[in-house]
C-alpha cells in the first residue's frame, strides 16, 4: 500500500493548480494499477516502447505522457494515444509529431524542453532558440501540434540556491514567450528532489517518479 500512501501524501501539499505526473518508468504494471486505483490518471514514461506496452495493458481512461528524450522515428509508435510530449527540442522532431498526429487525425499537445541546467548532459533548447521556433513560418504551418508549454530539468545538485535560479530561468523564459503565444499554460518542472522548490518557482506541472514508486532498479 505504500504507493497510494506517498500518492496521497504528495497530492495533499499540491496546491490545485499543478498537475501531478506520476512518473512509472522501469516499474512494473502492477504498481501503476496501485496508482491508478488510488485515483491516478497521469503517467509519465521515458522510452516510447515501454509507454506503448503500458498502455496497451492499462486501462484506456489513462493520459500517457512522454517525457523522455524522443526520437523521431518512434514517434509513429504512440501518435495515436500520446497526450503529451514534454521533450520537444527542434523544429524537425515537431514537423515528425505533426506528421504522425495527421495520420490518426490529431492534435498533439507538446512542451518545449529549455535548457536550464549548467550540465552538459541535459538535452533542450536555448530561450532564444525556444522563441525563434514558436514565432517561425515553418511552426505556423504545422496544423497537428500544439504548443502548450515548456519543460526542463534542474541540474542535480544539493546546492537549492542553483536548483531555484533554474526554474526561475524556466519561469522567465515561459512568461515571455507567452506574449507571443497566450495559448501557453504549462510549466512542467520539479521531480522528486526538487518539486517544491518548482513550484515555489511557479511550475504548474510535476514529474515525479521515486518519491510514489520508490527507488528504481535500472538492472532488470
Ligand atoms: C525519471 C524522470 C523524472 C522523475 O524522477 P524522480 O526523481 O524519480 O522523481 C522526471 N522527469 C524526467 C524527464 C525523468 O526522466
């Protein structure tokens, strides 16, 4: 029972405008039934093929969310249930999603993801490159995407002074590309470590994965 326990100890302290994801990667479709009897509807997966076996196997009132990095030709594997794409870092990987979206006659909501970590690693866009795309012809001219939002990821550190100057990056960079595009509403930002001080920083959205499934094994 500890899953619907850290559920509900989670939803407690969210004020009503953040959304939470629960984020199910490498666990076992049993846990996510726990969440989902619990109440939860909102499942985030990191690898398109898992996400799709998942899916087929829960049931169908669930919004699957693709939060991982996403590579183009996988995209056709989920264009006709993904309900959102957070990873969305070029304009060729959204030319793909509004490809596929017209095939199943769709709409695909997406987030921009903006690079706000110091670290190398982390994938995502740059403010500038963010506000390039979203004011561009060639954007204009897609029908089958949407951008609702922007996504990123804090570096992983205990320093919270950094943490907080990320998300407040995250923040400063949605609100003003929302002057362009007013349809904007999601601020994805905040994982287990960290989701207080993202929303504390405004997110209006939450991936969180240890803190409801516990730990993950990466070796099975
Ligand atoms: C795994 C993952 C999360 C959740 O991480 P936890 O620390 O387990 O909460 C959130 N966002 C992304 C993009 C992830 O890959």
């Amino acid at each position: 029972m500890h899953i619907q326990d850290n559920l509900k100890n989670i939803n407690a302290q969210l004020p009503n405008h953040v959304t939470l994801v629960a984020v199910s990667k490498t666990k076992p479709v049993s846990d996510l039934m726990e969440a989902y009897t619990a109440g939860q509807r909102i499942f985030g997966e990191n690898k398109i093929q898992e996400m799709v076996e998942k899916h087929e196997l829960m049931p169908k009132d669930i919004q699957w969310h693709m939060i991982g990095h996403v590579q183009r030709n996988k995209v056709k594997y989920m264009a006709d249930f993904v309900s959102l794409i957070h990873a969305v870092d070029s304009l060729k990987l959204l030319k793909e999603i509004n490809k596929q979206a017209k095939k199943h006659n769709r709409i695909i909501d997406c987030l921009l993801q903006i690079k706000i970590a110091k670290e190398d690693s982390k994938f995502g866009m740059s403010p500038l490159d963010a506000k390039e795309l979203i004011t561009s012809e060639d954007f204009s001219e897609l029908k089958n995407v949407s951008i609702t939002g922007v996504m990123g990821m804090a570096t992983y550190t205990n320093d919270t002074e950094q943490i907080k100057q990320e998300f407040k990056t995250l923040k400063t960079t949605y609100d003003d590309l929302k002057t362009t595009n007013h349809s904007l509403e999601v601020i994805s930002m905040g994982m287990s470590g960290d989701y207080q001080l993202a929303i504390d920083a405004g997110s209006t959205m939450i991936r969180v994965g240890s803190s409801i499934f516990g730990s993950r094994n990466y070796s099975n």
